[in-house]
C-alpha cells in the first residue's frame, strides 16, 4: 500500500509541475507579445524586477496577490475552474 500511495503522490507532483510549467511560458509569451520587458512589467505591476524574473526562471512560485498584481498589466486574472476543463 505504501508504495502505491508513493506512486500517486510523484503522480501528482509531476502534474503540478507541467502545469507550473505550462503558467510560466504562458505568461512569458503574453509578456512578449505585449512587448514589455520584465522591468516595464514590474513597474505596472507595482513590483520588483527580480520578482518576474524568479517566476520566469521557475526559482518561485508566486502568491495569488502576487499573481492578480502581475498579470494586470497584460490583460488578465486568475480563475478557478475545474481540473478536467480543457482550453
């Protein structure tokens, strides 16, 4: 039992890291597409440089304020929705 309940667990860690994953180039790409620089990005957002370079560098993930305050400044927010819903 123990072993099975290892396997679920490395399961659900390599989930959460795609998805981690999947947030960052996605948030990369919209930054870009907007034409900012981290610097610019920090500026709107009302926060520090090396802020949205640990995101963009996966060295931290950020706090939902944290999130809600960066994302602004390209256009978007956080949603909660269900883990089966596909984009």
């Amino acid at each position: 039992m123990k072993k099975e309940e290892e396997k679920r667990y490395i399961e659900k860690e390599k989930i959460l890291q795609e998805i981690e994953y999947a947030f960052v180039k996605e948030f990369v790409d919209l930054r870009h597409e907007k034409k900012l620089t981290q610097q610019e990005m920090a500026d709107q957002a009302n926060v520090i440089r090396e802020t949205i370079a640990r995101i963009e560098n996966q060295m931290t993930s950020p706090q939902v304020n944290t999130l809600i305050k960066i994302l602004e400044p390209i256009g978007y927010t956080i949603k909660i929705v269900p883990i089966n819903e596909k984009r």
